[in-house]
C-alpha cells in the first residue's frame, strides 16, 4: 500500500481569521457584545416564561427549549473564537476539537428536532382544538424533547468518531473559526482504506439528518394546511394561520442557511464568503427566536412587562 504520510496531531491551528484580520481586538469586542445581547435576549425569554403561568403552553415550552439551546450553541463557538482572535495562537487541541464538533452537532440536530415538533404542536393546535392539552401536554413534551436529545447525542457521537477515526496526512490548520467537519475532513488522508467508507457514513448521516425532520415539517404543514382549509369562517382561517407565522419564520432561515452552508462542493469550505456567512448564521439564528416570538405576540410582551415591574 501507498505510503500515507500520516501526521501525528495533538492539536488543530485555525486561520480562518489569520493575516486578513488587522483590528483583532476590534473584532473581538464586536462578537462579545453580540454574544452577550443575545445571552441576555434569550435569558429574559427564559425568565418571562417561567414567571407568566399563562406561557405555560407546549408552545412556549418548546420555544423555552430553543431558547436554552441558542445559549448554548453560542457557547460552543464564541468563547473559543474569543481566545483565537485574542491569543497568540489560534489553536484548539484534538480532543477539545472532537468534543466541540461533537456539541455543535448534538445541538444543531436538536434545533431541527424541536422545530419539528413545534410543527406537529401546530397542527394538534389547530386539528385538534378540544383535545389539544391531553395530546400535547407536560409529560408529551418532555417525552419529545427527550428523544430529540437521545437521538441528537447518538448520532453526533458517530460523525464525530467516523471522522476522528481517519488518520491525517495534512498540515493540522483550520481554514475556519471552529472544528468544522468538512474542515477537518479535509485534513484526514483521503487514500486510506477506510476513507471512503468514512466520507460515505458521514454524507449519509447528514443527509438524514437534515433531511427526515424537513420532510416531517412537510408533511405537518400539508395537513395543517389542509385542517385550515377546513375552517369555514375567514377570520377563523387567518387566525390559524397566524399561529404558524412565527415557527414558518424560524424553519424558512433555519434550513435556508444550513442548506447553503453544508450542501455544497467541497471547494466551497475554502472561500473566504463561506466564512463570514457562517459567522453571520452563528448570530442571526441565536437572536431570531427571541425577536419572532416577541414581536406582535401580546401573551410575551405581557409576561415581558410584568416580569419588568416585578425586577423594577
């Protein structure tokens, strides 16, 4: 067999930022100010749900979800990009890049999972009126999102083993600013006997992972649509319709960025653009939540207020 030239590595060097960033001290305080809004944003979602009993719904207990799931996706990233931005070297080592590629996985998946969900939560809503609270009730949803996590766990546990698995025959340099998986596949030796099967497993992975929730979403929004038409009064329809606008928002972006950032060439992960759009969908998604289940949502605004007047 072809020698491999494999590279013991100990540690992944990231210069997604590199020469081209001439203010680091700038930039860092442009991306702790983000982050620290947007902690703060999700934060107060967090604390007017738990205090107004009347957000005690499986819709706000699933928005309560995203909200703890958006604190921590930022968490798995920023922090590190602070340190690479500030130090003197961006490094990150290996088995702190598996575990950060294992937690960015784990907790996009479940962001897919709990959209889904909302989805059904929606059509129970509107279908299924009367009987809505003992179909989607407390012990319903925690079931949900318990399997969600289950399966989340499970499934990023295997990409990131499948790909770890590789040996590498690259420099140990990130063209990015966290552990990527293209990135870091592109590092391993692409003429090693289990390469392929890797690059296999992990499309396929991915593929499912991205799309059995998308056509799960699908399929709940034909029959919601179908239940709305249903409806016999105008005001009635426009009503019900109005209850999936917020979730509508959310899944549009959700899967309109990761389809742009993951389901391209390969060659894609080099340019430059990739980047900045990447750390542009690491903020915009974490504070969307925030802002579409606040605007024109009386029930939050109320629950915002009176949280206000009781800190105030």
């Amino acid at each position: 067999m072809e020698d491999l030239n494999e590279t013991e590595v100990t540690e992944f060097i990231f210069v997604a930022f590199g020469k081209s960033t001439q203010h680091p001290v700038l930039l860092s305080v442009i991306f702790l100010f983000l982050y620290l809004i947007i902690i703060c944003g999700n934060i107060l979602m967090i604390l007017t749900i738990t205090y107004d009993s009347r957000l005690h719904t499986p819709m706000y207990f699933f928005v309560f979800a995203l909200a703890c799931r958006d604190i921590c996706y930022l968490t798995s990233i920023v922090p590190q990009t602070l340190c690479n931005l500030l130090g003197s070297t961006s490094s990150i080592l290996y088995n702190n890049c598996a575990t950060q590629m294992f937690f960015f996985s784990m907790i996009g998946e479940v962001q897919l999972s709990i959209v889904t969900i909302m989805a059904y939560d929606r059509y129970a809503a509107i279908s299924q009126p009367l009987h809505y609270s003992t179909v989607m009730n407390l012990e319903t949803c925690l079931k949900f999102l318990g399997v969600a996590f289950l399966i989340a766990c499970f499934l990023s546990f295997l990409l990131v083993y499948f790909i770890f698995r590789l040996p590498f025959c690259q420099i140990p340099m990130i063209d990015h600013f966290y552990c990527d998986m293209g990135q870091v596949m592109l590092l391993t030796c692409h003429k090693h006997k289990s390469y392929f099967t890797t690059e296999a497993t992990v499309f396929l992975l991915g593929i499912g992972i991205f799309n059995i929730p998308l056509i799960l979403l699908v399929t709940s929004y034909i029959y919601i649509i179908n239940a709305v038409l249903k409806i016999r009064t105008t005001e009635g329809r426009r009503k019900a319709f109005s209850t999936c606008s917020s979730h509508l928002a959310v899944v549009v972006v959700e899967y309109g960025c990761l389809g742009f950032m993951y389901f391209r060439p390969a060659e894609a992960y080099y340019l430059d653009k990739n980047k900045v759009f990447v750390m542009t969908f690491t903020y915009i998604t974490p504070i969307l939540n925030p802002v579409v289940y606040t605007v024109r949502n009386k029930a939050v605004l109320e629950g915002f207020k009176k949280l206000s007047t009781k800190i105030f």
